[in-house]
C-alpha cells in the first residue's frame, strides 16, 4: 500500500491539520515509509508466540473480582451541597 500526495491533503484536511504544498510532498515519503515497515512486520511469523504485556516477564497485578461500593460513598458526596442517604439532591428543573 503507498499514498499519494492527494490522499495525504485529504487525511490532512479530514484531521483539520494546515499542511503546506512542502509539508504535504515531504509526508508522502514519510508516510510510505511508515507503511512500509508495517507490511515488513506483518511478514514475520509469529505463530506460537504469546502476547506480552511487558518486556521483561512479569505477574500482573490484580484484584480480586468482587461487587462492592467503592468504600467510598462518604468521600464522593462531602462537597455536594445537598444529600441524602449518600445521593446528591438537586434541584426539579421542569421546563
């Protein structure tokens, strides 16, 4: 896959990007360069190898996977002007 100058302006111009005619030739070859590598990535045969979440081989850390309230009703309600039982209170708006 390579671009065109064409299709650099209109990915610029869809990421309201203000790209210049200079700016715009030299992103051409920037960006097949780019997709370049990637298709030479997509040539390597993975098969058999496990994703990673780290370079170096690591534990995740996790929690345990229990329904709970957060413990922390009180601290989310203490700046609310008005509240009741843990829930904000606000005003009918009935237009």
């Amino acid at each position: 896959m390579s671009v065109d100058l064409a299709t650099v302006k209109r990915v610029a111009r869809l990421a309201r990007i203000a790209v210049s005619e200079d700016e715009a030739t030299r992103m051409v070859g920037e960006i097949n360069g780019i997709l370049g590598f990637v298709e030479q990535l997509s040539e390597v045969n993975v098969d058999g190898v496990e994703p990673m979440t780290s370079v170096t081989p690591m534990e995740m850390k996790k929690r345990m996977d229990v329904v709970s309230d957060g413990s922390k009703a009180d601290d989310i309600v203490a700046n609310a002007p008005n509240t009741d039982r843990n829930f904000f209170l606000v005003p009918k708006v009935v237009e």
